[in-house]
C-alpha cells in the first residue's frame, strides 16, 4: 500500500462498512505510516485498488479500538490482523485470502508465534477457513477493546508456527 492509494482504500472502505464503523481518513494514512511493511492493496488488472489489509506487528491477546492508531509493539509476538475488505464489485474471487495469506507467511518468516484478529460482520467463517479460532482477548477498560466493536465482535487467533 502507497500513501497514494489512500482515497481508493476510504472508498472500499466506504463500501463494505456501515457508517459507525468507518474510521476516519487521518488514522487509516496514520496506520500506513506507522505500518508500511504490513499494510497492503489487492489491484485490478488496470491498477486500481479493490482490496486492503492493515495489519501490525502486536501483543498476544490485545485488540486495537476501532478508530484507534496501532501502536507496533517492540516485543512483538503476534501480527495483528485490523482491517481486511474488498469491494463488492472483487468479492469472491480469493482476493481476501490472498491478501492474508500474504501477511501470514511474511509474519511467519519474521518468526512471530500468532496471528490475531477481530471478526465483525459475519466473517468468522471466513477467518475459521484460515485457522482461526475464537479465543479471550486481554482485559481492558470498559468501551476499550473489544467493546469499542458492534456486540458480534469476535477475538480470534492462530498459530504461525
Ligand atoms: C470478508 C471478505 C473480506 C471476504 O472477501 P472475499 O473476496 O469474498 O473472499 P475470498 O474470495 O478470498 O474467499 C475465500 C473463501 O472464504 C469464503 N468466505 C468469504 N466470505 C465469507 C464469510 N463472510 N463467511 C464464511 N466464508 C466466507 C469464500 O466462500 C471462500 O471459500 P471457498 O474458497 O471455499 O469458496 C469480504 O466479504 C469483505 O470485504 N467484507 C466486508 C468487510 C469485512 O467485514 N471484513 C472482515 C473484517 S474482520
């Protein structure tokens, strides 16, 4: 993902979220700032973006507030999954698992132990077809967390190992 890409990115964003959880345009450029290397787009075959994956190096068990900055962790062990979509007009075409698969071998090679995420809008099927198993997030104060997340929110983890 480029710095450019940040308008195609909000506009499938814009397109696969309902409007409480859109998060505004300055997080998401600061995300990519803050996490170029795992930040990446699915393209068309003219080069327009389609898709996107944000995701940081993070800690076992702990869940980024929705509209919240990452903040990569120095020890990490975990390669936290944030934000995965594609625009319905790329749905089903395996952009999605490409996308993940993408990062989990670069997680992988980088030798972190887990990989996880929160499922939102009826993906946990989805994520269980990657190995992913609903798991307890860590502890955190009331409407942090997993509370910022509509109540369907669902923590997830897998090895990478
Ligand atoms: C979830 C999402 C990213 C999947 O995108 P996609 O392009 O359809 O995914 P893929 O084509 O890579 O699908 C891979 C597999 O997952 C399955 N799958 C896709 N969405 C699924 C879902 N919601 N539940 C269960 N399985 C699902 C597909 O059927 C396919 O399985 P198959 O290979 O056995 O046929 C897409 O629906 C989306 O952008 N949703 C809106 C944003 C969102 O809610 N993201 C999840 C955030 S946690």
């Amino acid at each position: 993902m480029r710095e450019a890409d940040l308008s195609a990115v909000l506009g499938v964003q814009a397109a696969c979220y309902p409007e409480a959880m859109q998060e505004p345009g300055a997080v998401v450029l600061a995300r990519l700032r803050a996490a170029p290397a795992t930040c990446v787009v699915a393209c068309e075959a003219g080069g327009a973006v389609c898709g996107y994956l944000f995701a940081y190096p993070s800690v076992l068990g702990a869940v980024t507030d929705l509209g919240a900055a990452f903040a990569p962790a120095a020890r990490a062990d975990t390669l936290y999954l944030h934000d995965l979509a594609v625009a319905p007009r790329a749905l089903g075409r395996g952009l999605a698992r490409a996308l993940a698969g993408h990062l989990l071998a670069l997680g992988q090679a980088q030798g972190l132990a887990w990989s996880a995420l929160v499922s939102v809008q009826d993906s946990a099927g989805f994520w269980e077809g990657l190995g992913y198993r609903a798991a307890p997030a860590a502890d955190c104060a009331p409407g942090r967390g997993l509370a910022s997340y509509p109540a369907d929110a669902l923590y997830m983890l897998r090895a990478l190992a």
